[in-house]
C-alpha cells in the first residue's frame, strides 16, 4: 500500500487543528483510516509526574510503551539526538488509508495552508511554498491560482484531498 501523506500548515492561531479535527473526523465517516502527526514547537509530555511511565522515562529508559486493553502509546525520548525527520516518523505509523500531518511547514508534501485575521501572522505561505495545493480560509482570498476553499468547507476540502492523493473506493 502507498503511503497517502496530506498536509495542513499555517501560522499559529489559523485554524489548523480544528481543520485536522474535522478533516479526521469526516474521512472516518467516508470508511477511511486516518493517522495523524502533528509536530510542536515546544517542549511537551504526554505523561504525568508521579506514574509509573513517568518514572521509567526519569530513570532513563529510551523508550516506554504503556499498554492497556483500550490503547497503547510508545514514547521515546530523544536525551539530545536530532529530531527525527517526518520521513523517520511516516515509517513507524502503522498502515492506513491516509496521514495528515499537522504543521511541518517546510517539508515537501502536498498542504493545505490555512488562513485566519486572527492568526499570529498573515503573511501568505504559499509563494514561497510549491507543495501548498490550496487554500482554506475564513476570508476572500485573491490572486492566486490555487484553488481557495472556505475554512468551514470540511466536505469540499476533504473531497479536494481525496482527488489530490488518489484515495479513491474500489
């Protein structure tokens, strides 16, 4: 199976997770299987002070896995390696019908840019970007030659996505 890889990037504060949200949300409607990556900034932890995981990743464990009957999570712990590339990322997601990555502005998959007035900055990324292939925004977008969507337009957008990474029903 050919990884289906899809993209939403933006400025802070333009929408993007609330564009993934849904964006999951409808292409499990469809019948598809959805994984995401979304990419931070900043420092995060998934795991609470006190618990067992906690205390192995604090003990020095590269890697913890934390297995229930409901779900399972691998966090591994860089101790000042290199961040793993997106590539690095893809290749440990288990089979699916698409991956849409959240943010990773400057890698080269096909995106979505999204854009608010309210965003942090509105500086337009797609000049500088060939691999934006569209545009989702919660404003009139003019002067350029990629298709523009209403940020709202979950279905047209999602209907976009499909044509554009070749997930089609047999």
């Amino acid at each position: 199976m050919t990884q289906r890889v899809f993209g939403i990037t933006g400025w802070k504060n333009s929408g993007k997770t609330t564009l993934t949200e849904r964006l999951v949300a409808e292409f499990a409607r469809r019948g598809w299987t959805v994984s995401t990556v979304k990419h931070a900034h900043h420092a995060f932890d998934i795991d609470q002070p006190g618990t067992d995981s906690f205390r192995h990743r604090a003990a020095g464990a590269g890697e913890v896995a934390i297995v229930s009957g409901v779900r399972w999570a691998l966090m591994h712990e860089l101790r000042g390696d290199a961040e793993p590339d997106l590539d690095a990322i893809l290749a440990r997601l288990s089979p699916c019908d698409l991956v849409l990555v959240e943010g990773y502005k400057r890698e080269r998959h096909k995106k979505i840019e999204v854009r608010r007035l309210e965003a942090r900055s509105r500086e337009p990324l797609a000049p500088g970007d060939p691999a934006i292939v569209a545009i989702a925004a919660d404003h009139a977008v003019t002067g350029t030659g990629l298709p523009v969507f209403a940020l709202d337009d979950v279905t047209a957008i999602a209907d976009f996505v499909e044509n554009v990474t070749g997930l089609v029903r047999n």
